[in-house]
C-alpha cells in the first residue's frame, strides 16, 4: 500500500456502477487521501438510489499508479470502505 504522503504520480477516480457494470467514470484529485471523498461519494450515492431505487447502485474510489516498472490499483468500496489492492 502506498503511503499517502509519498511522492508518486497518481491518478484518482470515482467510479459509479450499475449491477456490478461501471457506467461513469470521474476524476477527481489525487491530494490526500481516499477516505476524504467518503462523504460526497455517500451522499451522491444516496441520491442516485433515491432517483433509481429498483437499480442496484454502488461506488468504488479508485487510484493507480507506477512504481519501478509495476502498475498499482487500489479500489476503495463506499459503503464498507474495504480496499482491494493490485500490482500488475
């Protein structure tokens, strides 16, 4: 896991999905932490459920980024905050 104050070129998204299926995608800064956009991603996420309650909604906050010659993913679950981490 990348320390937050490291140095490193990231690049951080927002990533909305319909049943499982990414349908839009945001950037949004890399400064700080992920746990920051917590609160706006819950409340968006609240709001898109109140629009579609039939659809099963859920957000993911996503950065990436290279170290040596490997690409890193973090994927950070909204509502469990739960990280999933990869190195490819």
């Amino acid at each position: 896991m990348i320390p937050e104050n490291m140095t490193v070129k990231k690049t951080r998204y927002v990533s909305f999905k319909l049943n499982g299926e990414e349908m839009y995608v945001e950037d949004i800064t890399p400064a700080g932490s992920m746990k920051e956009h917590l609160k706006a991603c819950r409340e968006r996420l609240k709001v898109i459920r109140k629009a579609m309650p039939n659809a099963s909604w859920s957000i993911t906050i996503e950065q990436q980024w290279k170290e040596r010659d490997n690409s890193h993913f973090q994927i950070m679950d909204v509502e469990t905050e739960e990280i999933q981490e990869q190195v490819l």
